[in-house]
C-alpha cells in the first residue's frame, strides 16, 4: 500500500460487531415487529459481539408518515434496547425518530453498554421524502463509548464525503451507519445502490478507521424497496462480511480501531484553471504531448488533448475526503489526477469522487500507459490501452450542473451544509 493510502496499527484492538439487517416493517407493524428484532439483538449479544448496528428506521419505520409523530410509540422499545445493552454489556446504534421540541430528526441513537444514550447523530443530508417529515441534523461530532469513539451517520450522509472526514478528524474511531439503502429495481437480479455498490468501501479506505453500515431487505409500503447488502468494512477497505440482497441475516466481523489515521498528503500538483462551461470533444493519453498530435485530434474532431504533462492533480487532494470536494464547491467541473496509485483502488476512487461530486474525473497513469475519464454518473466513458493511444469523449457541461441526486436532495447544497456545522 501506498504512503497516501497507508494505516499503521500500531497499539490496534479488536471489537466484534454485528450488523443486523432486517425485514422492512412499515411504522402500523413496528409494534409486532420489535419483539423479533429485540430478540436478534439479544442473539447477536450471546454470541459474543460487542457493537450491535440496526437499520436507519427501525424505530418505527423508515417511512414516518403524515400522522404527528409521538415519543411513545417506541419509549418501551428503547427500554427494551437499553436493557439489553446494560445487560449484555454491549453498545447498540439504532436507526430512530428523534423529537426534539416540536422537529422530528432521523437520529442514530447510540446506547452505551451501561444502557445510557451516549449520544444521537441527527440526519444530516436528507434524501428525497425525509425532508417531508424531518428536520436535517445541526451537528457532526463523534459520540464516545465503553468501546471507542464512535462517528455515527445516517444513511445518504454516508453521500457527502466531508461528513465521514469531519468526524474522523473529530476523533471518530468507527464509522457507524444505520442506513435504508433504496434502490430502483432497474435490475431484479442486483438490487443497485451507489453507497452499498461503492461508496462505503471508499469512506473506510479514504479515512483509515472501520465502516458498519446495517440495512433493510424487502419493500415497505409497496413503494420503498431495499437492496440489502449490509456491510463491515475494514479500515483499508476491505469487505469483511456482507449480507445478501433479499433476506433479514445478521452479519459478525471483528475490526481493529485504535489504528492511526491515515497521512495525509500536502503534495496537491495542479489544476487547469476555471470551470469548463462549454461542450467539448476531449481527447486524452497517458504519454506525453507529440507532434502530429494535431492532425489525430482533427480526426477526433477533438478541441484539447490532455496528456501526461497537462496541469493536474497528485494522490494527495484526491485521496482526501475534502479535497476534490472543496474544488468542486468553487466551481470546478473536471479534474485531472496524475497518478501511479493502486490500479484497482484507482478506478474506484475515480469513480466514487466523479458520482459524489457530479464532475468529470480524467485520470492519467503513466506508469501503466493508461488514461481514462469518469463522467458524473460515475461510469468510466472511455479509456486508452495497449496501441490505443488516444481516446476521447463528450464532455457534457448540463452533467454537472445535475447536482440534484433525487428530488430535494442535492450535493453541492449536502457539502455547503457540512462545511457549516462541521464541528
């Protein structure tokens, strides 16, 4: 592993923990759901796990619903939880609606394993219909724990890279999650969603601490439809455990935390100047500008060619949670990352900066002699190989202006708003 990538663990120590994935339950049938779930809690303890995730919404459901939303409808189950965590000595974090004064918040309650509320994290980028019935979240600080310190996020926050590196740099030993991944059902087959598929795996490596991430399966509603695909993730990056896409399991991993965090790079490189506003054939290559050039871009009917000597980017900015997304927060709209960084992390990260950010992202790895470019949906577009020298694409300038991920949700508005109550 490379420096820019790398985690020391030194003084390491292990947690075992469990995500429990859950049928979906609609908030009429919370009450005949919650023994079930209780007892799987109470499993998950017997079996020796010492960090216990449930899903975004467990506490009642994850659609709320037009009804005023009262406490009582899960005071007793979270006695029952914190009962279980005294008794068990295990600390749990549960998806629940949260009332404060006369807002309601999608929280992340964390129990300690003394059975108190060591803390709530409200929320903070809100998806689609949330907003409909809960207020977003007004701070991002970890919450301490008999078993570390804990960084606690709900769902599409795991969308906004600055909200996992603020808790991190905040002290966050463990990314924590309960999360109601949705999906389209575009592919029966595979239930897709960008965060399960891709994003989770980068948050963890990005910023060298665990990832547990606890969803549903099923539909709720008839018209909410779950993909599954809990996960624990190490803090490398790697898939310690994952659920399937179609059934209520409980996943079990150990992780270390305690590590040290990732170094972070100062060795930034540079960027082409200004936005790019305009349409534009773009031609790229991992080799370095030649003459003749010219002629094979009249053929592309190419306007540039970005090659291995064009201003770009270095690991250090890319690799970092804030640093393209400071960038894009000041209009940028492509970037250029010059790298000889792992092959198969590099794609990824390509990918996962392009969809977060809603840019273009041209990599250029000379070392390997290849050079491709990631659009705004995250899909690599074009790329060169073996005597293909020069490739090229459309860049579409109206693609990164779609900065709305669905409706009332949009990124560049998710950043502004961490960057505010970022602690």
């Amino acid at each position: 592993m490379d420096e820019c990538g790398a985690n020391l663990w030194s003084m390491a120590r292990t947690v075992k923990a469990a995500a429990i994935q859950l049928a979906a339950h609609s908030r009429a049938s919370f009450s005949g759901a919650w023994s079930a779930i209780a007892d799987r809690i109470a499993a998950a303890a017997a079996q020796g796990m010492q960090l216990v995730v449930l899903p975004e919404g467990t506490l009642p459901a994850y659609v709320l619903g037009y009804e005023r939303y009262e406490a009582r409808e899960i005071e007793s189950a979270l006695r029952e939880c914190s009962e279980l965590a005294r008794r068990h000595g295990i600390v749990v974090v549960a998806g629940a609606a949260r009332r404060e004064g006369e807002r309601v918040f999608n929280s992340a309650l964390v129990i300690d394993s003394d059975g108190s509320i060591a803390g709530a994290a409200d929320k903070h980028f809100l998806w689609h219909f949330d907003r409909q019935w809960y207020a977003p979240g007004e701070r991002i600080e970890p919450i301490q724990t008999s078993i570390g310190t804990i960084g606690a996020l709900v769902c599409a926050d795991g969308r906004i890279p600055t909200i996992s590196r603020a808790l991190v740099d905040a002290g966050a030993q463990i990314l924590v999650m309960p999360t109601a991944w949705v999906t389209s059902g575009r592919d029966s087959q595979n239930l897709e969603n960008v965060q399960a598929d891709l994003l989770a795996r980068v948050r963890a490596r990005e910023n060298g601490v665990p990832f547990i991430a606890a969803n549903k399966s099923g539909v709720e509603l008839g018209c909410v439809a779950y993909c599954g695909k809990s996960q624990i993730i190490a803090a490398d990056g790697t898939l310690l455990a994952l659920a399937s896409q179609d059934r209520a399991e409980t996943i079990a991993a150990e992780i270390a935390i305690d590590a040290e965090q990732v170094k972070r790079s100062n060795d930034f490189g540079a960027t082409l100047e200004g936005p790019w506003d305009a349409p534009a054939r773009v031609a790229i290559t991992a080799r370095a500008r030649r003459d003749g050039d010219d002629e094979l871009l009249r053929i592309l009917e190419a306007e540039t060619l970005i090659h291995s000597g064009s201003p770009a980017l270095r690991d250090g900015i890319v690799l970092d949670p804030a640093g393209l997304a400071a960038l894009r927060m000041s209009g940028r709209t492509l970037a250029i990352w010059n790298t000889s960084y792992d092959p198969a992390w590099q794609v990824t990260f390509a990918r996962a900066r392009a969809l977060e950010l809603r840019m273009y992202v041209i990599v250029i790895d000379a070392q390997r002699e290849r050079a491709y470019a990631v659009d705004p949906d995250g899909a690599v577009i074009c790329g060169t190989f073996g005597e293909y020298e020069i490739a090229s694409f459309a860049f579409d300038p109206a693609k990164t202006k779609q900065t709305a991920v669905a409706p009332g949700t949009d990124v560049l508005e998710g950043l502004a708003r961490a960057q505010i109550h970022a602690r």
